[in-house]
C-alpha cells in the first residue's frame, strides 16, 4: 500500500462521513454543514388529502462540530414554520427562537434556528403546502381505482425541502424513523423498512437505520395493495395494475443475485418497488428499498425493464456511493447506466444489452447537437442553476460510454474489480469528482500504466462533447433493420415483407429513429396501415412514431397524441412532443391540449411546460 493524498483523504472520510461535506462545496444548501450535522430525523406527519397538506413535526438528532456555534440552518421551501423547541444537555425542552428568510427561488427560504447553548435535539412544527415541489397530490378520478386519493413524494434533486425543514444536501446522511397518519382505508409506504405498512390502519410506523442522504427521503400512500415476487422483492400497487406490474418485473431478484454478485453484497435489506400514477415525472426514482416506478413501462412484454435493472444499480451508485453536490451528478447516473446495461447483459444477453447502448448512444448524439457546449461536459458547472437543470442524457450516456472505454481498455477483470473496490472504499459515503479522479488515478491508471493516460481522463470529465475514439456501440441486429428499411425504401420491397413480426421493442425503436425525417405522406399512411403505429400500446414506440409524424405533417395521429399527452405526465416521454409541437407551427393546439392535462401533471412537469408556452 503506498501512500498518496487521496489515501488521507480516504482517511478523514472513513472517520467521519461529514467530513465530505466540509470538501464538498454543495452550492445548493444553506446548511451550516461545517458547525452542526443532523444524524437522524424523526417525522410525526398526518397526510392530509383535502388540504394537500403534510402537517407535524421533524425532530433532528444534532452532532456539534465547532464549539462556539449556536445556530442551525435548515433548507425549506414553500413551508410553514408553526414553532420549533429544543432539548438542552440537561433534558428540558425550551422554545427556539428562528427566523425564515425570503424565498428564493431555486434555493427556498433559509430557516436559522439559534440557540443559548447547543441543543440535543430540535424539533421543527410546520406543514406544507399544497404547491410543495416535492410533492403530488392526486384526487380519487387522477388514479387507476377512482376510489381513493393518491400522494407520492420526489425529493431528487433538492425537493425534500419543500416537505421537511432540512439540510438538504447530498453530501450529509441521516437515519430516520417515522409515524405517519392518513385516512383509514389508504396504504402509506416510505424509503424504509415497510413492515409496519403491512397491516392497513391509517397508522404507520417506519424505520430506515442505513443512513441515507435527504433526496433519498419518499414517501407514498394511496390505495395501495401489495403482493410478493420473491423472497426479497414484492410490489405495492393499486389492485388494477399489481398483477401486470408482478408479471412485468418478475426478474427482479434475479436482476438483485447478478449484481450482487459482479459488485458486492446488497446492502439495503429488501428491494420493493411502488407503482405510481401515470403523472409520474420520471421514469423511477431510486429510493432505498423501495424504488418509485412509471407504470409506462408495464408493456406487457419485459421489453422496457431495463428502467429496474438501472434503479436497482443506484443500491449501488449513488444510494450506497453518493455524488457530493448535483455538479458531480455524472457518479450518480454514469456509474448506475453502465451498471443497468451489465445487469440487462447478465440477465437478457449481450445482444439486448448492445442494442440499449446504441439506443441511448444515438439519443446523446443527438442531444449534443442540441444543449450548450458547457453542459456536455461530464463534471458539470451549475453556477446558481436549478440541479434539476443537470439531468440530460450527458451524465447518463456520457458518464455510460467513459466507463465503457475503460472497461475496453483494462479489459474486464481488471475493470471489474476496480469498480467494485471504489463502491467498498466509498459505501455510505459521499464523493466529488475530484475524489473520483485521485482514486481512479491511484488504482487504475497508475496502477496499470501506459494504457490510458491522465490527459484522456481529464478530456473525458472536464472537456465538452465526445472524445474522438469514444466507444460507438453498433448492433448486428440493427444493421440488419437497416437493411431492410433501405430496401423497403429504395429497392421497391413490400412493406409485409419486411420481417417485423419478429422485432423486439429495441429494433422498432431503431426502425422509426432512424426513418429519414422528410417520409412523404403515402410512406406514412403505408407505415401506419401495416403497423398500426399510431395506436401503439408502448409508450416508447408511440413517442417514437409521434416525433417523426409531427415533424413530417401526419395529420391523423392528433387525437392519439392528444391522449397520450393527457394520460401520462413523464417527462421523456411528454415533454419533446410539446417542443416539436410548438416548433412546427402547432402551438395553439399545444397549449389548448396542455391546459387540459396541466392538473394532472407533477409540479415539476407543469414549471418546465409553462415555463415552454411562456416564451
Ligand atoms: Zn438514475
């Protein structure tokens, strides 16, 4: 073993897991990280449907840092603060004076709480709002059972804030137990340990003793059933979509043994997965033991499961390995698709694992043409922005196709073991990328010279767009789509003589992607006719189909584009059809079809949609 700075480093952090926070400038908090650290929360909240209200108390468990410090900054938005008391080293609880700052709208309003001497615990009263960033509420008609209300929680990037008064950055961690009240007949679920969910009271008790940082904080309660996969896995989900959901994700533990064997044991306990409204923003949401999942992706074929296989790596990067600040988000998401696309190869072959990559490889590609040369770099500089700003395919693909060049290079048993030491070094920690470099200098490329210089490193991280000889993953099986399209095209093949009936979901998505933009309308109406496209029941074909129709005038797909916007709230899925809309002259329409589905819609949909028809 030599010695290196990052080995001191290494050190302090193995002390002490705060003592990233101090390395690590989090632009996006107010918290007072480097005097006092919350280790662990205790949430008392009543789930309140009619007001759209969560409304108790948060009792922090505090670990004084400096000596002289007496205050304690919270991250809140949109909250409000009823009173806060505290303990004192002898054991009474006294009243604390605080002050709640103008809001500010990226960061949220700033809670300082002093005290006379330095408080044992402090707990803050309050309630959200009904505008609460991180939240959804849904009435009975928004769910699949009509029958009851829903509300979901999405803390990523910087909402806990705006649920719970706390120090909202990724490079602290806390514990956390909760009791949560809602109406009799409605199933609340957290990013815990769900056993005390089992029995359906109204009254919850939760308990999440791995220490996680506060954007992995959720919360769910709904009209929720539940029902085991495996002996580790089960889902809760309204009773009309549990079966299908059960089906759909059946290879989940399978998905669970794969990687715990490439990359060390599984540290969470259970894996469960929530089933959420079809308003949900995101594809999934990675929180601890018990993933957040759009229900587009029950396709009824397994054909879209790739999205599990990549929740389930955030166990390992980024729930158990935690980017410090949203800059470094590239850990986070590069680390979780390189690990999603070894667990599909594992799981379904190398054939579907190579024809993900050269899916999303033709998405960035695409992309890059589009963003600001700054933001495609992997080690992102925010400068004030909203972090949610910070999610693209960049960190995702990018970060996916640097590990991939690694692996190349080092082959795969070195690569392997490298990866698997860097998430032992860095479990239940925090890391900025410039603890990422020094390790990965120390124990790969040092360590194995002349196969990759530093130079190549940094370009990857620091320089904008793709490397020239970054890998370009290409798919037989594509090629010979290719060749067909082309011959359907211009050697006068018959559109039933293509081989279509045996093509995966992943060889339709490349057929229609890679349609020459400007198809007539004859080839259209052609295509549509054989294909029935436009009615697709995938919702990754569908989008698919509506970007190339749009963007070629195809008239007749309006009124299932219109169903499609109203019934789904996913982002990727929602969020180009408006653009392409607007920008190829159907902006009235646009907006006529958007007020209609805006009440559906999560809040962080509708802020980037109104932020689209504002301009
Ligand atoms: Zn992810």
């Amino acid at each position: 073993m030599k010695s290196s700075p990052f080995k001191i480093s290494l050190l302090c952090a193995s002390l002490s897991a705060q003592a990233y926070a101090i390395a690590a400038i989090d632009e996006h908090t107010y918290a007072n990280l480097d005097e006092v650290v919350s280790t662990h929360l205790y949430l008392d909240l009543n789930v309140d449907f009619a007001d759209k209200e969560l409304e108790g108390f948060v009792e922090h468990t505090l670990a004084w840092k400096k000596k002289q410090a007496r205050s304690l900054v919270l991250d809140t938005r949109d909250l409000t603060i009823h009173r806060v008391i505290y303990e004192t080293a002898e054991g009474t609880w006294k009243a604390a004076k605080f002050t709640l700052a103008d809001r500010d709208d990226v960061k949220g309003s700033k809670l300082t709480i002093t005290f006379q001497n330095q408080a044992k615990r402090v707990r803050v009263y309050y309630n959200s709002r009904p505008e609460a960033s991180g939240l959804q509420w849904l009435t009975p008609e928004q769910t699949a059972s009509k029958s009851h209300p829903f509300m979901y929680s999405q803390s990523q990037a910087i909402h806990a804030r705006s649920w719970i008064p706390v120090q909202d950055s990724p490079a602290m961690r806390v514990t956390y137990q909760a009791r949560v009240q809602t109406p009799k007949e409605v199933r609340a679920v957290m990013s815990a340990d769900n056993t005390g969910a089992i029995i359906r009271d109204g009254d919850y008790h939760f308990d999440m003793p791995q220490a996680i940082p506060p954007y992995l904080i959720a919360i769910g309660a709904g009209n929720l059933d539940y029902k085991e996969m495996s002996h580790q896995t089960a889902i809760f989900a309204e009773q009309q979509i549990l079966d299908a959901s059960v089906w759909e994700f059946a290879d989940t533990q399978a998905m669970i043994d794969k990687t715990s064997k490439m990359y060390g044991e599984y540290a969470w306990g259970r894996y469960d997965l929530l089933m959420l409204p079809p308003s949900f923003p995101f594809g999934g949401m990675e929180n601890p033991r018990l993933s957040f999942i759009t229900p587009t992706v029950v396709a009824g074929d397994r054909s879209l499961v790739n999205l599990i296989a990549h929740e389930l790596a955030h166990s390992w990067s980024g729930n158990l390995v935690t980017n410090a600040t949203w800059e470094d988000l590239w850990l986070n998401e590069g680390f979780t698709s390189y690990v999603e696309n070894r667990i599909m190869e594992e799981v379904f072959g190398r054939e579907r694992a190579v024809m993900e990559q050269a899916l999303d490889t033709a998405g960035l590609k695409a992309l890059l043409t589009q963003i600001s040369e700054p933001d495609t770099r992997l080690n992102l500089k925010l400068n004030g922005r909203d972090p949610d700003d910070a999610f693209s395919s960049v960190p995702y693909t990018k970060g996916q196709l640097f590990l991939i060049y690694l692996e190349e290079k080092y082959g795969r048993e070195k690569f392997d073991a490298f990866v698997k030491s860097y998430f032992k070094a860095f479990s239940f920690k925090s890391v900025t990328t410039a603890e990422f470099e020094r390790y990965l200098a120390d124990n790969l490329i040092n360590k194995y010279p002349g196969i990759v210089s530093p130079e190549k490193v940094t370009e990857w991280i620091h320089a904008p767009g793709l490397p020239a000889d970054a890998p370009n993953p290409t798919s037989d099986v594509f090629d010979k789509v290719d060749a067909e399209t082309k011959a359907w095209l211009t050697a006068g093949k018959a559109i039933a003589e293509l081989p279509s009936a045996q093509w995966t979901v992943h060889e339709w998505l490349h057929f229609i992607n890679n349609l020459p933009r400007d198809l007539n309308q004859e080839r259209m109406v052609e295509l549509d006719k054989a294909f029935n496209l436009t009615d697709s029941t995938n919702a990754e074909i569908a989008f698919a189909w509506y970007m190339l129709a749009i963007g070629n005038g195809y008239e007749a797909i309006y009124p299932a584009v219109e169903k499609h916007l109203t019934g789904i709230g996913r982002r990727k899925l929602i969020v180009p059809i408006y653009k392409s809309l607007i920008s190829h002259g159907k902006k009235a329409w646009a907006e006529k079809v958007y007020l209609n589905a805006r009440p559906s819609y999560h809040p962080l949909a509708q802020g980037t949609m109104d932020d689209m028809f504002a301009q």
